[in-house]
C-alpha cells in the first residue's frame, strides 16, 4: 500500500513539475514571442484599441486609423487624394483582424502601435494621464511624383520600377504592378477580410508580391553588362578604350552552342569594336567573351560588391539577388550578359546603376525618412546616410558614366534623353522561359544642372503591352525617363 502511495506522490509531484515548468516557460519566456506572432489575433484586436500611428508621404497618411463604434475602436485606413491605395500597398501592407500585418505595417508594428522602447516615456506619461498610448508617425523617403510617374508608367502592365537618390539612398520611388487594395483586408468584417485576403492570395498575377524587391526575380538581360564591363575595368587591364572582338557570331567552348547580336551582324568595323562602343550598342559576342575571358569568379566578386548575394532591409525585407557559381565557360559567358542564373530585383540594379553615378559608392537604400511622436512631433529617429560598399574605383566608375552617357547620346537608350541633365543608362531584353516574350529592362541615371539626382530601374514583364516586339528601350526606357524628369524637375 505505501509503494503505491509512493508512485503516486511521485507521478503527481512530476505532473505537478512539468506544469509549473510549462507555464512557467509562456509566462516568462515565451510571452513576447507569442504575443508577437503574427497569427496572434488577441494582439490585433488590443492593438486596434488603441489608435495606431500614421504612414506618411510627404506629410499626407497612406495609412492611419479611424476612430469607429465598433468593438475594435479603430480602422485602419489606407489611401488619400491623389496618392491611391493600390499605388502604395506594396510598402505599407496591410493590418487585419484576421491575416495579420505585412509590409511596413508589420516590420514598424512596434513604432506603429506604441509598442517599441522609443515611445517608453510617452507610455508612461500614459499611465497617469489614463490615455492610451498612441503609436508614432513614420514618414517616408517617396516622392508622391516620381511615384505616380512611375505608377501611370507601368500602367495595367506588370512589372515594378524602383528608384533611390544615389547620394544618400533614400526610395525615391517604387512601385509594383499589379497593385492591390489593403482596405478590404482591413475590414472589422472577418468573412470580408478573409475573402480578401484569400483572393489576393489565390490571385494567380501575385499583386501580393512586392516585384520591386522579392516575388521571383527576373533575369536582368543585357543591363547586367555594367557589372561585367565593370569586372573588366577593374581589372587594369581594360579601359572604355580597349579593343574588343564583336563578330556577328561567337563560337561557346565546349559545346557547339553559339551566341549572337540581337541585329544580326558584327557590332563594329572588322569585327572589332572598343569596349565603350560595345556597351553603347549592346554587343552580346563581344561581352560573352568577355566575361569568359574575365572568369566567374570576378563576376561573382563584381556583382557582390554592387550588393547581389547579400542580406538587405530598407526595412521591408529585399529578397538577395544572385549570381551562380562554379560556372563553367559556356555558362560563364551566358551569366556575363544576364541571362542563364542570373537574377535580380529591380531596387538591385537601380542599385548599380547609382553605385556608377555615386562615383562608385553604393549607398544603403532606405525607406524610412524620420520617426515621430504622434502627439509632440519630436523626432524618435532620423535617415542617416549609411555606405554599403565601395563598387568600384573613382576612376572606373568615370569611365563607366562615361560609357552609360554614351548609350544615351547615341546608343540604344537614346529615348531616355532629358533636356538639361545628363542621362546615362543600359537597356536590356532577358529571355526567361521557352515562348514566352522576353522581359524588358531600362537602369539609368541622371543628373540636373542643379545637382539634382536619381538613379532607377524598370522592369516590364514579358514584354508588358509590346509582347514579342519589347526591347528594353521601347517599353521600359520611357518609364524610366518619366521618373526621372518627376525627381529632377520637381
């Protein structure tokens, strides 16, 4: 008999252990994570007591709340006049009693909601004032211009354009079609928020993904030539002057595979062309070799520095860009004019595109321009200018401003020419699936007479409304060049 009591003391002193430990381990340890689960809804519902801070453009809200009758006490609102919902839904999300939060509503939930250390004080004059903390305002780098030029640009297209100010890295712009509307998603309605959300889910054009920096990226065609031709540079042993061969034809190595210039015909006299001239007009054999003659580990180098393969928050998360390695000679030559597994995003090569005009400085894209108090208006936190590589040399990135100019004076980016500015750019058309009509690309910068400046990249999806016709000038270059003239003549 007192063997059995003793099992029993036993087995219910451990039950008794193992409760005290698990609750224990919620209560202390894991409360936070949990509270701060996305499918955590009793979170939403406490945050939506509260009046959440505003996401602003140029002081205008793209996303606030609105004070209701209802049990949640506030909605969430997105949109204004002239700065339409679906144009910004990409950057600020959405927040929902049902789906969460994404976008810049999820990564600045704490700021937003009240939640975040940097409003300590203001949560505890709370307290004794008895009224609920409000969250912060975060106001962003956009310019509602280049915004909406791009927008109007893309039109029922899809693709994205993304833009940033070279010096500093501020997103000037960036915008991903189709867009979507976070309202619906944002109802207190739950059977019309989760009807929403599943449409935009199901939806098979992915307006969820925001194209400018993640979805699946795109093979960047021929405007990865920059890096290749900024490989070669920094070498020594190239300059914009060399001699290059550009026959019409280029046998690949170890394979009886050919590659070829879009017209057709060598890009020079004689076959030979210099490696400016080769950019201007896009040679394909010229490049292949080159990049064969470079190697893939200096490609591979090449385009880490301009930031392909690394980790990047503008705070919303950019998916890495890539470049393949251990590559042999027939693919090292494809990869040097962006094609075989390559890939990009379009905030990546606007990117490299400002790297060159930043006289070979790539500045750390940043949406955010400065942080609030919601009810004093002091500053929590300002942008602050950060590098994130030295692409190239000063002297390299000369010669490549040089070369990408020269592409607009005279070469196939001539359509994004702007009067009192100097424009450099590079077209691209990329191949992505057998069939299918190429993707077009324009990266590009340009600079005012006041030293006004801003560097972008466009990206229209299989050829947008040109279909099998698109080049990269046709299609995307117009695009480019409305953003531009917005920021420069703004």
């Amino acid at each position: 008999m007192n063997k059995a009591l003793r099992h029993v003391s036993v087995v219910g002193l451990v039950m008794f252990a193992l409760l005290f430990g698990s609750t224990s381990y919620v209560q202390f340890f894991a409360a936070q994570s949990l509270s701060e689960h996305e499918l955590n809804n009793r979170t939403i519902i406490d945050e939506l007591s509260r009046e959440r801070g505003p996401i602003l453009v140029d002081g205008t809200p793209v996303a606030y709340s609105v004070p209701t009758d209802s049990t949640y006490e506030f909605q969430r609102t997105y949109g204004a006049d002239n700065l339409p919902a679906e144009q910004y839904a990409g950057l600020t999300g959405y927040f929902s009693v049902v789906s969460g939060a994404s976008g810049l509503e999820r990564t600045e939930n704490g700021l937003l909601s009240g939640s975040d250390d940097a409003l300590f004080y203001d949560k505890v004059r709370s307290i004794f004032t008895g009224e609920q903390p409000m969250g912060a305002a975060v106001e962003l780098t956009i310019d509602p211009a280049a915004q909406n030029a791009a927008w109007q640009g893309l039109g029922d297209q899809k693709g994205a354009v993304a833009a940033i100010d070279p010096k500093t890295g501020r997103v000037l712009a960036m915008v991903s079609t189709p867009g979507w509307d976070p309202n619906a998603l944002a109802s207190h309605d739950s059977e019309q928020a989760q009807s929403a959300y599943s449409s935009l889910i199901d939806d098979p054009d992915n307006p969820a993904y925001n194209r400018a920096i993640g979805g699946n990226l795109y093979p960047p065609g021929s405007t990865f030539k920059i890096i290749t031709a900024a490989a070669a540079l920094e070498t020594g042993d190239y300059t914009k002057d060399s001699e290059l061969e550009g026959p019409a034809e280029l046998d690949l190595p170890e394979t009886s595979a050919t590659i070829r210039n879009s017209g057709g015909g060598s890009c020079g006299a004689g076959d030979s062309v210099t490696l400016q001239q080769s950019l201007v007009v896009s040679c394909n054999t010229s490049f292949a070799q080159l990049g064969m003659d470079v190697g893939d580990d200096a490609l591979e180098e090449q385009a880490r520095k301009f930031g392909f393969g690394q980790d990047l928050s503008i705070p919303l998360p950019v998916t890495p860009s890539s470049f393949p390695g251990d590559l042999n000679a027939p693919q090292t030559a494809q990869s040097a004019l962006g094609q075989f597994e390559v890939r990009a995003t379009p905030l990546q090569m606007a990117m490299v595109s400002a790297g060159v005009a930043n006289d070979g400085v790539v500045m750390t894209p940043q949406l955010i321009d400065n942080v609030r108090n919601s009810r004093t208006l002091d500053s929590i936190s300002e942008l602050k200018p950060q590098e994130f590589s030295r692409a190239v040399s000063s002297d390299s990135a000369g010669q490549l401003t040089d070369m990408m100019v020269e592409q607009v004076n005279s070469g196939t980016g001539q359509v994004a020419q702007i009067s009192g500015a100097e424009v450099g750019a590079k077209t691209g058309t990329a191949q992505h699936a057998e069939g299918a009509a190429p993707h077009a690309w324009f990266t590009s910068f340009a600079t005012s007479d006041d030293d006004q400046e801003v560097a972008v990249a466009v990206v229209v999806e299989s050829g947008g409304s040109a279909g099998s016709e698109a080049s990269g000038a046709r299609v995307a270059g117009p695009i480019a060049k409305q953003v531009m003239e917005a920021v420069i003549n703004g």
